[in-house]
C-alpha cells in the first residue's frame, strides 16, 4: 500500500475508469486500510451498519455502497461532471455509521444525508484544497435522499434549496444509482424506481 495521497489517487482511477469498481474496494478490505486508517476508516464503518431487510436486503451500507458505485460507473458518462459524481456514489451514505438506530426491530438512519455531507467534506479535505469540488462532491451527498422526500410528498422535501446547489439532471442521476444499488431488484423494481426517478423530475420542473 502506498500513503493515503496515493491511495486517494488510486481510488479515483478505479472509480473513474473501471466498469465496477467494487472489485477493487472489495479486495482493498484485505489490507486492513479500512480499519486502520484514517479517514478510510469512514468507510470501513459500513462494514459493520446494519440496514433495513425490507429495503435492503444487500445487507450492509458497505455493501449498499459498493452496488451503488458500479450502478455509477455504467452511467457517469451522462453526467456533467463524472468525478464529483463519482465520488458522491462512494460518499453518499457515510452518515449511515453515526445515524443508524435500531429500536423496537426497526432500523433507521435519520439524517443522515445531512450528517454525510460533512462526514463526506472531512474525507476529502484530508486529500485536496479544493474546495468548489469538496462543496459540490459533499451538496450532492446532502440531497441524495430528496427523490423519496420529493415523490412521497414527505415534509424533508426542500425543493428549493436543493435546486440552488445541485443539478436537477446530476442529483437525479445519482438518486437513480441509489434506489438501483440493492439486492434482489426485479424487472418490475427496476422500473418502478425509474418510474420513481421521472415523477421526481417532473415535480421538481414544476415547483
């Protein structure tokens, strides 16, 4: 293993170029990188947050994480900035380690998107001066959730503000990877969560 500088760069040429990068984080967990150093620790933290059966039947955030980022890898072309939307797809559940509750059975992470976008800000501040692409990378983080806000007509729904910082197009695309990213989806769900994605869309054109 090289110094974390090195590995933040390597990380970046597995995400931006391989067609699914989760073989090469998945055969990074031998190295022990993800529990021994920081701030790689913030992902290895999603080895062990559990997650609800019902939505995720994947198991883990880690293993949420590493569906989502190979759902990315096969549409980043369409975004418009491939390597912020990259790094949001590795980032964007970090907030699920420090939010996660489970009570009565039930399993929740309140907040955590807002708790990610910080989490995802810390990372990439260890790496890079940035800062107009640590903003963008950690905006995209915060409203990743907006989608099921939006379509439910849940009162987390923050329109407005979510279009002043982030791209309609970029924000549904990786909100697409997200509701993509688990096990078990069927023709059926897979069109059911585009359906999903294109009302998002549409009520946010309208707002």
């Amino acid at each position: 293993m090289g110094n974390k500088q090195e590995l933040f760069w390597e990380f970046e040429k597995h995400l931006m170029e391989d067609s699914k990068p989760s073989n090469y984080f998945n055969e990074m967990l031998k190295s022990g990188l993800f529990s021994e150093t920081y701030p790689f620790t913030l992902l290895g933290d999603l080895m062990d947050t559990s997650q609800s059966a019902k939505y995720h039947p994947e198991g883990s955030v880690w293993n949420h994480t590493m569906l989502v980022v190979d759902q990315a890898a096969q549409v980043k072309q369409r975004s418009q900035a491939p390597r912020v939307f990259m790094w949001a797809a590795l980032l964007h559940d970090l907030g699920k380690a420090r939010t996660t509750r489970e009570k009565k059975g039930r399993i929740t992470s309140y907040d955590h998107d807002k708790c990610g976008a910080k989490l995802a800000a810390e990372f990439l501040e260890v790496f890079s001066d940035d800062q107009d692409y640590i903003k963008k990378v950690a905006k995209m983080v915060r409203w990743h959730m907006q989608t099921l806000f939006v379509v439910r007509d849940l009162p987390f729904a923050e329109i407005k503000k979510m279009l002043d910082e982030v791209s309609l197009d970029e924000i549904a695309l990786l909100s697409l990877c997200d509701r993509l990213g688990r096990g078990g989806m069927t023709p059926q769900k897979i069109a059911e969560e585009r359906e999903n994605i294109r009302c998002f869309v549409e009520k946010c054109q309208t707002y």
